[in-house]
C-alpha cells in the first residue's frame, strides 16, 4: 500500500492499494482517522482498524 495523500492537520489520508488483498479489488479508499471511518468499510464496521488505517498510521508516526 502507498499513502498517496495526507493531510495531517485533519487526519485525513488517501490509501492506493498497489495489489489485490485476499479477492478485495485494488482502489483507492480515503481514511478518516479522526472519525474511524475508511472506504472500504471495515474500519467502521468491525471498529477495529483495517489494513489501510494502518497504513496511514504508520506514516503519520501513531502508535
């Protein structure tokens, strides 16, 4: 995955998958940290962050 926009300021991030991920198509998904909220929709529906929140994470230094 490559971080392909950040705006640290409002924790809003742009996730482009480089690969399919388990039969989940390759795209682009907007990640809101601040709300929990991802566009392939398991951050918000399992409340527990998805591949691409990590991805964001790792490049804004959260642990």
């Amino acid at each position: 995955m490559r971080v392909t926009h950040c705006d640290r300021r409002a924790f809003v991030f742009v996730v482009e998958e480089l690969e399919p991920f388990e039969g989940w198509s390759q795209g682009l998904f907007r990640v809101r940290l601040t709300k929990g909220t991802c566009y392939c929709g398991l951050f918000q529906s399992l409340y527990f962050p998805c591949l691409h929140a990590l991805a964001t994470c790792a490049i804004a230094s959260i642990k």
